[in-house]
C-alpha cells in the first residue's frame, strides 16, 4: 500500500469523530495487526481495507477524506459490519494506516502522472475486460405486517455462461470503490450513485438487497442514468417477475360524473403513459412523501415516478379505492367554489353537461360605515357579483379559497385605492395603536421580516396619518373604530372628498347622525372674574371660548387638546377644529404655566417673573377691562427697558458706549423693578463698567451698600476698578476670614459703599455676610455658582438682598441646570422647581426632541438675561480694546515670591554702588523675579506643582473661547511659561499652535498654517519669535502673560492680529501679577519706554541710559 499523504491523526479528534470506547477497542484491534489488504485511492481520496472481528469474520471497511492545505480531513467512515458507520474496524484501518505512513512515497515525474490520468479518463468505457452490469428486480410477496409486495434491487452481471448472475458484485463492493476495474466503468459509477442516494438516505442494503419503498426522489433520475450508461433491466424469475416495464410517467386524475339522485361522484383514477389503468394493485415509492408508483399484472413489473407529486389526501383514495359522493344541493357550490380550485392544481375529468359554469363579475372595493355604541366602525370588503348575487369576503381571507376570486385583481384593486385607505384610518386619532394591536396579534400567529419592518415603522410614526402611511395595504383593511367626533369629521370632511372617486364604493348606515362644521372660528376672552382691576396678587383668570355663539367649557377644550384631538364636537352635532394655532398656543401657555406652578387652580399670581408667558396667552384673545392694566404691565416688564433711557450718573468717570448705555438701562430697569438678572456679555464688553454704573446711579438716590462677590484672583482688580470708574464710592476688599484677620465683617464694611470679597470667603463667614443689609449682591465670574448643589450656591442664594445681579460671559458650559443655577438665585420665582426645570425644559431641550422647547426657554429668560457677543456690538466698539487684569498670587506663591524678593533687593541695591560693574548681576536678579512673578517652577524646578495665577486664568479663559468660536494669541518672553501653559492645555484638551525661536522653517509654517485654517484656535508664541513677521488676522483676542519691557514690542506683538484684514474687534488684555515687580514695569513703561529694552537686548536699544535711580525705583 501506498499510505495517503497528509494523513496525521490526533487521538483527540478520533475521540470527537468515534466516541472514546469505540476509539479504545479500534486501538486495540490495531495494535492486534487485525487490519489487512490496505489500499490507498489518490484520486478519490479513499482508504480500503479489511478488518478481522472478534468473531473471526473479516469485515471491508472504507474512509473518505478532503484535502485541507496539505493534511486529510475525515469525512465518512463505513463498514460492513452491522454498526455500519464509525465503527471500531475503521479506527483500526485509520490508525493502521497513519502508522504506516513513515515518509513520502518515491517522487513520480510530473508528466507520468497526468498521462496516466489522462488515458484513465479518455478510456472507452466498454473495454474487452470490463464485464456488463445488469439491474435485477425482485418482488416479495405480501406479509402479515406488509399489505403489499415489496420491490427490491440489487446488482448482477454476467457469468461465464453469458447469464445474469450475482457472484463478484454486490452493494458492499459498489459502496466501497473496491470492484471498479472489473465492470464497464460508466455502468459501475451509475449503480454507485444509485445506492450511494438510498444510503444516504439511510437504507442500507440487507444481504446484498435494497428495497425501494422508501427511496429518495433522485431515485428515478438515478435509475434513467443507469439504464442511459446501459445498464441492464432484469426480472429477477425466481420471484414471479417476467418483465420490468419503467412507465414514462404516472398522474392521478379526478373522475366526475352524475349519479342517480342528482348528484355527482369522484373518483381518483391512475393515468400511465396517458392511459388509465386500474388502481385496485397500485403500490407506492418513496419517502418521505410517495413519489412514485408500481403495479404488478400478469408477472410484469411496472414502475414510474408521479408527474405531478399528488398530496397525502389524494394517495389515500387511492389505496382505499374511496368514492366521494357529491349530494344535488350542494352541486351549484361546488361548481362554484371547489371546481375552478381542483382544476388549477390537478388532472381532472368532468362529465359533459355535469356542471354549468357561473356568471361572475368583480372585484369591487366596499367601504362600510356603520355606528357603534361608541362612535363608528369603517371597515372595507371585496364584492363579487355571482348569478345576481353579490358575495363580500374580508379583505384579509384567502382568495385561493374561493375559486372564484382573483387574488391579483384583488392585490391591484387595493394598490389603486390605497389614499382613501389610508386616509379612513387617519380619521381616527387613534390609528396608530389600533394599527399595532393588529400587527402584534398577526404577530403571533406568523412572523416575517417584512411585518418586524412594518411594526417598527407603525411604532415610530409621530401621528396616526404616519402610521397610516407607514401601514402596509392588509393593515389599511383590518378596519378603523372611531369616536363620534372622528365620525363627524369623516362624515364632514373625509368622505366628501372621496365620494368622487369611482373605484370603491361606500355603504353608509342610515344611522350616521347629520353633522355640520362649525361656520365661524373660535373667539377667546379673558378676564378676571372681579369689579376691580387686578393688583400685584392673585387673582382668580377666566377663559372662555365660543363657537357658533355657543359657549364651551375650556377645560374640555384643554382636555381635548391635551389627548392629541384635532377637532371637537358639540351637543348639536357642530365640529370645529382645535389645532388652530391659537388653540394648540393656548394649551401650549396653559401646560407650561401650570407645569411652572404658575396656576394654582384657576387663580394666577400677576406679580409672576414669567412675564412673557402672560403677555403671550393674554395676546391670543380679547382682555376684559379688569385684566388691560396688568397685560400693559407685563408689556413694558417683556420688553425690559424704561421707557426713557437713564442718565448717565455723574459719580460715574467713564464715558460709556451705545451698548454700554443700553446695558446700564437695562440694568436700572431691573432695579428699579426689583428684579434680578444675569448680565451675560461677551469678554471684554465691559460688563464690570456697566455694572458699576448702575452701582453709581444707586447711590445718588442714597446710600446703599453692595456686595460683590469674585474669584479670589480678581478681587483686588475689583477694587482697583471701583477706584477708576467710581472715586466718590468707597470700596473695601476682604481678602481674609474674620478669624484671620481679627476684625469683624461689619466693622470693615461699616463706611464701605462696595464690598469685594471672595467666593470662598463667602462660604466661610456666611454667617457675618447675612447678618448684613446688601442693597444688591454682584456676583462676577458666576459660572463659580452654577452647580445649585454647592455649598457656595446655596449661601448665595440664602443672601437676603432686593437685587442680585450675575455676570458671566458663559452663563451655561455643560447643561441647562448651570442656567437654572443663576437664574435661581437672580430671579427665584422664575423656575421655582430644579425638577420641573428639568422635565419641561432641559430634557427635551438636550435631547433634541423639542427643538420649539428652547425658543420658549429663550423668550422666558429674555427679561431676566442682556447677553450682547462682540459681533453683535461691533460697531459699537472701539477697533482694539485693551486692558490690565491685575492677578493675586496664590497663598504659596506669594510666600515664595516676597521672600526670594526681598533676598534679591538686598543683594541688587548693595551693587549699585558700582552699576557698571555689576549691571549683568542686576540684570540676571531683574529676570529672575520677572519669571518668578510667572511661575515659581521657572525659577525652582521642584516647585512646579505650585499654582500659578496666569496658568489658571489662562486654562479658564481660552476652552471658553474656544468654544465660543473665538481665536487667541498668547504671548511670552519665557518659553518656559509656554512650556508649562502647554501641558495644562493639554490635559483640558485645548488644541494649539506653538513657536518660538528654536522652531524650524517647517514646523513655523505648519503651526501658522493650522492656526489660519482653524485646526487650532490658540496659538502661544515666544515674544521674540512672533514679535513680527507674521500676519495672524484670524485671532481676535491677544494675551499678553509678562509685561514686555519695550512697549513698542509690546505693540508689534498685538499687531499681528490688528492690522489690515482683520474683521472683528481685537481684545488685547495684559496680565500683571500683583504686588510683583511687574506693577512697577508697567509703571516705568509711561517714563522710560526703552528702558526695559535696553535691559533685555543689553544695551543694544538704548533711549536713555539705565541708571541706578531706575533700579531702585523698580526694586522700591
């Protein structure tokens, strides 16, 4: 044996394949040396062998393989053993061979090999030594158990005699591959499919015999292939059989004919080759359905398949030789109703003149409207008009059913009266869901993809016309319930348009009630229930609303509005539409002011901070004269401006813009209405001006005292503006806690007309700042208070005070509840509740689902919030505004800054003496208290985890101005600043360009170019770097983090963004930490403009040489 290539076996997968008992005795067996006469076919792919049972009787087992790469994969393994398959004697042939196989059988040319297959293949099939092949067909007698004979094959060839006889081939041999040389080669492979279909259809041929009463359908194709490849059909003599006959095809047919009572008969007759034959010894082939048939006459076998395969119902007449017997009533149904069926599916032979044939005359599409005890039930049938009698089936029954409906006519029929379909079920208000209790119970009894879609679309659909459009035809007809107004409006509306069409025809009940539309349109009135006029209390709102002079209650109007109805009907019978825009508007107001605790009953509370709720409901109808003083009041408190704009206070030293102006009005009008509100400017507008205006022009009414209440690092700016714009005012900054600094709150705001203090001082001595009468509370930066769940939060919101102001450029960052937080604590009665806030406004606002939601949030907070962006002032501002933002030092930073400081004072004014000699010492101490006023870590590597003002101001200003869709340069003379800037930048995922003097040409022209194309929004440059050369007009803010010694630089720097090209106002701001060395910079910088120059370029820009005097001045 030549041992198959690739044949690795791993017990593991033997244990899969057999089972690991049969794989223990197959490995014994082997071990035995049981497996014999091995023979490997390459060309198949098959493994034969013979294997010695415990018995002594050698059984012939075979395995099948595929190839995969380069290994064998098990395919089937059988046996002629009684296991028959997977059997122990083939793991023993498997494991035998895979032992076998030690190394690769000897190379064979190339050339030999497909030659040899070549000839094999191009051999006559019938050579001199190949012996004929014959197929021999037995018969078995009736049993006690088996009614009928049984026929049976089993292969033959011929003898040395020249007769058939079956010695040397058997079923076994053919299944196994193992005779294939002997016999003419296309009559063995025929006979090898022939028994290869049966026993994979599991007959396994019994002492070389295989029955066929239970065989595939392929076995009649199998059987022509075999007598095509001249195959022999032989009777088997022994058994009775003279003759074989194989039909060319067998039919049953339906007999009919008349009887004597009127009636009629049927009967199943057998039709072979055309001709019938009797059925009284008909058997049946096949399974699992009988396709096929054999009668046995006079010692002839015949046998064919059945064209077509008839049904288990009509095999079973045959083989009980039933009559079925027609009574003379139910003729004329049968012709009608069974006939025209039987004849499309099967033979049938009708007797002349039996039946008449009918007169039909349809389809027709029927719309039916009939009243039920809760409104109306439409529904549609099909019509067929038979013999003058007209015969109507729901739309969803089966038309093969009935012979004499057309299932296509009828699919065309609904195809072109789909719009009145869909517009029926539109009528009802409800459609929708009655569409899915249709499709759900259809669920249950079938599913397909094609209904999964449609009940996904029917649940998605807004409205019932969307579900109606999205509801297949067969949906459309499984009929509408509608209320009595739906009917009204169907009756009024909907069928009087289609009434024109003449494709469907509609069947009214007389029992339909006359409706009538409404002639007029609905009047709505207001008023208040009272003599007097109403005052800043409750009061107790009336609505009315008539129709037709009719009045209607409007809580059912309401009511109705509220479930979705798009009409309503009166006790007369009278509809009118209720999605008129000033109904659905008037439920709209009514749902929201209730929501808002806005009505408590029917009274309403006319001091109400929602102001544009009232004047937009009062506006959609006539006002009593009770209600006309309260509606031109919540008017002019809608519009939030006086009448006339407010004078400028005199205490005031600043001239303030047109935006400006408009801000301070706005402002007073709040005041003077004792209403709060969020000034929510954009940066650099000027919001701390406008604001200290209205302060000004408070305090010329009297004294008064506010608070102000800011981030730790511009309370001191606080102050100092204060000072700039409002001299006669005193302002007092508390920068410690009363325990601190030893002297109680009251004590340091006694003469105080303003207060600065911090957020987290605030938080602190709460206690002292509510024991204090504010006349306002100023709160700056407020996007510090916008979690309402913070401690900080609330103690604001606990200070008594008639006026509390917000000022932030970015009243929401994350969601609605940072807007809710300030608007709770400027105007508490707007949105009382943070969960009704959040159910009537933020979920649908942040959800997308509402887009209308977010206009009405922006019209309620109109009066309560002034927000101008610099686009929208543009024309009121200056074309470059520039200003100073003194910083604190953090606590650390400070005590680190004031002791290197006064170490470095000392040790500078001790070397004036000698200024020539020492000027690089000084210089190098000036740098170093430069860079220390930036960030300690440029001066001390291991203190970079101390805050830094800049840092901080910086990483909070630029995402906000980034995602207002502005653009900054920032600028510095350390890289190292910038180098520290950048990793903070980087962890709140701000993008950015960078360039200083190290970049190359590339990486300079890759950072403008990203920062010009909008890649970046922020870009930080080395002062020497970007001082000049560029063009940066797509930046409209500029940072300036270290006052830069020469002003003139300063000013190349904010020129490359303000120059020609540029569109937008420039904000420029400088940061200047306080206290620090930088104060006295920019206060040298009006007097020696080139000192700080000179001081950096070494002397190389002088205007005035520096003197020991300027020294000192800076180190004072």
């Amino acid at each position: 044996m030549v041992p198959p290539l690739g044949l690795v076996l791993n017990i593991g997968e033997l244990v899969a394949e057999f089972g690991s008992a049969t794989v223990s005795r197959g490995t014994r067996y082997a071990d035995l040396g049981r497996v014999s006469d091995t023979d490997w076919n390459e060309e198949d792919l098959e493994l034969v062998g013979l294997c010695s049972g415990s018995d002594g009787h050698r059984y012939r087992v075979a395995a099948g393989f595929q190839r995969s790469g380069e290994d064998l994969r098990l395919v089937w393994a059988e046996c002629s053993c009684p296991v028959g398959v997977y059997c122990k004697h083939a793991v023993a042939l498997l494991l035998t061979a895979s032992s076998n196989h030690q190394s690769p059988p000897p190379a064979v040319d190339r050339w030999r090999t497909v030659l040899t297959k070549m000839l094999d293949e191009l051999a006559p099939l019938g050579a001199e030594d190949a012996a004929p092949m014959g197929l021999e067909f037995s018969v078995s007698p009736p049993t006690r158990y088996r009614p009928r004979a049984e026929i049976a094959l089993r292969p033959v060839t011929v003898g040395k005699r020249g007769t058939w006889i079956r010695t040397g081939v058997n079923w076994q041999r053919l299944s196994y591959h193992a005779a294939a040389g002997e016999f003419d080669r296309g009559q063995y492979d025929a006979l090898r499919a022939l028994v290869g279909d049966a026993q994979r259809s599991g007959i396994v041929p019994i002492n070389d015999v295989m029955t066929i009463s239970r065989v595939p359908s392929g076995f009649w194709s199998r059987l022509t292939d075999a007598i095509d490849a001249g195959v022999t059909i032989v009777a088997h003599a022994g058994s009775g059989l003279t003759g074989v006959d194989l039909v060319k095809s067998a039919q049953l047919r339906l007999d009919f004919v008349s009887d004597d009572a009127g009636g009629a008969t049927m009967t199943v007759a057998m039709v072979v080759d055309g001709e019938r034959c009797p059925t009284d010894d008909v058997g049946l082939i096949g399974s699992p359905v009988p396709h096929g048939m054999y009668t046995i006459a006079d010692g002839v076998l015949r046998l064919g398949r059945f064209d077509p395969v008839p049904g288990r119902t009509t095999l079973d007449l045959v083989l009980r030789r039933e009559v079925l017997h027609i009574p003379a009533d139910m003729v004329p149904e049968f012709s009608l109703e069974v006939l025209p069926r039987l004849a499309d599916v099967t033979q049938v032979d009708v007797q002349d003149g039996l039946f008449t044939p009918p007169t039909i005359s349809g389809p027709t599409a029927v719309l039916t409207l009939k009243s039920t005890s809760g409104g109306m039930r439409a529904y549609w049938t099909t019509r067929y008009l038979v013999n003058d009698r007209h015969h109507e089936f729901e739309p969803g029954s089966a038309a093969q059913r009935t012979a004499y409906r057309d299932a296509d006519a009828e699919t065309l029929m609904w195809d072109a009266v789909l719009p009145a379909l869909r517009a029926v079920a539109a009528a009802s208000r409800t459609w929708k869901q009655q569409a899915a209790r249709h499709l759900q119970q259809l669920a249950k009894r079938t599913i397909s993809i094609a209904l999964v879609d449609e009940m996904t679309s029917v649940a998605r659909s807004p409205d019932a016309v969307a579900a109606a459009a999205a509801a297949s035809p067969p949906t459309l007809l499984s009929g509408v319930d509608l209320t009595l107004t739906e009917a009204a409006v169907l009756v009024g509306e909907v069928l009087p348009a289609l009434d024109c069409r003449d494709d469907f025809v509609l069947d009214v009940d007389l029992s339909v009630p006359n409706f009538r539309a409404a002639e007029n349109a609905p009047q709505l009135q207001f008023g208040s229930g009272d003599d007097e006029p109403v005052r800043n209390d409750w009061f107790d709102l009336g609505i009315s609303l008539t129709i037709d002079g009719q009045e209607v209650s409007i809580a059912s109007v309401i009511a109705e509005l509220a479930m979705g109805a798009t009409h309503m009907l009166l006790p007369n019978g009278v509809y009118f539409r209720l999605d008129t825009p000033e109904l659905l508007r008037l439920r709209e107001l009514i749902d929201e002011a209730r929501a808002l605790g806005e009505i408590d009953g029917d009274r309403v509370n006319a001091g109400s901070h929602n102001v544009t709720l009232w004047e937009e409901l009062l506006a959609l109808g006539v006002v009593d004269e009770q209600l006309a003083g309260w509606q031109e009041s919540l008017a002019m408190r809608t519009a939030a401006r006086p009448p006339v704009p407010v004078e400028v206070p005199a205490g005031l030293d600043a001239t303030l813009r047109d935006y400006q102006l408009d801000g301070l009005s706005w402002l007073s009008f709040l005041w003077d209405n004792q209403l709060g509100g969020v000034l929510a400017d954009d940066m650099g507008l000027g919001k701390t001006v406008q604001t200290l205006a209205l302060i000004a022009r408070v305090a010329e009414q009297g004294p008064r005292r506010f608070l102000v209440v800011a981030p730790t690092s511009v309370v001191t700016n606080w102050v100092a503006e204060c000072g700039r714009f409002t001299p006669g005012l005193t302002a007092v900054a508390v920068t410690s806690t009363e325990a601190r600094s030893g002297t109680s709150l009251a004590e340091r705001a006694a003469t105080a007309d303003i207060v600065v203090t911090s957020y987290a001082i605030l938080r602190i001595d709460f206690e002292a700042y509510a024991g204090i009468d504010w006349a306002g509370v100023i709160l700056d930066e407020a996007q510090f208070v916008k979690n309402h769940n913070s401690k900080t939060h609330q103690c604001v919101r606990r200070l008594d005070a008639r006026f509390k102001l917000a000022i932030t450029g970015t009243p929401m960052e994350n969601n609605l509840m940072e807007l809710w937080s300030l608007l709770s604590i400027t105007a508490p009665g707007l949105f009382p509740s943070p969960a009704v806030f959040t159910q009537h406004f933020r979920k649908p606002i942040e959800s997308g689902t509402d887009r209308e939601r977010l206009a009405v949030l922006r019209r309620r907070i109109k009066p309560m919030m002034l927000r101008r962006t610099k686009g929208q002032v543009a024309g009121e501002l200056p074309p470059k505004q520039e200003q100073v933002l003194a910083l604190d030092l953090g606590p650390k930073h400070r005590r680190i800054y004031d002791t290197r400081m006064a170490r470095e004072r000392q040790k500078v004014l001790g070397l004036l003496g000698d200024w020539e000699k020492n000027r690089f010492q000084i210089l190098r101490s000036l740098t170093l208290l430069r860079q220390l006023s930036l960030h300690v870590g440029l001066v001390d590597e291991s203190k970079m985890d101390v805050a830094a003002a800049k840092v901080d101001f910086l990483v909070e200003q630029l995402p906000e101005l980034v995602a207002e869709g502005h653009s900054a340069l920032v600028f510095s003379q350390f890289t190292g600043f910038l180098a520290i800037l950048r990793s903070h930048l980087d962890a709140v995922g701000v993008r950015y360009s960078y360039l200083d003097g190290s970049s190359s040409s590339q990486q300079r022209d890759q950072a403008i170019n990203d920062f010009r194309t909008g890649v970046n929004q922020v870009f930080l440059i080395s002062l020497k770097a970007g001082g000049f050369g560029l063009n940066l007009t797509e930046a409209d803010y500029c940072f300036i983090c270290d006052p830069w010694w020469n002003p003139a630089a300063e000013a190349q720097a904010v020129d490359r963004t303000h120059r020609i090209g540029q569109t937008r106002p420039v904000t420029v701001y400088r940061l200047v930490s306080e206290g620090t060395i930088e104060e006295k910079v920019v206060a040298l910088q009006n007097r020696k403009r080139d000192l700080f120059a000179a001081v950096v370029d070494e002397g190389d820009v002088f205007g005035t040489a520096i003197t020991d005097s300027d020294v000192r001045e800076l180190f004072g």
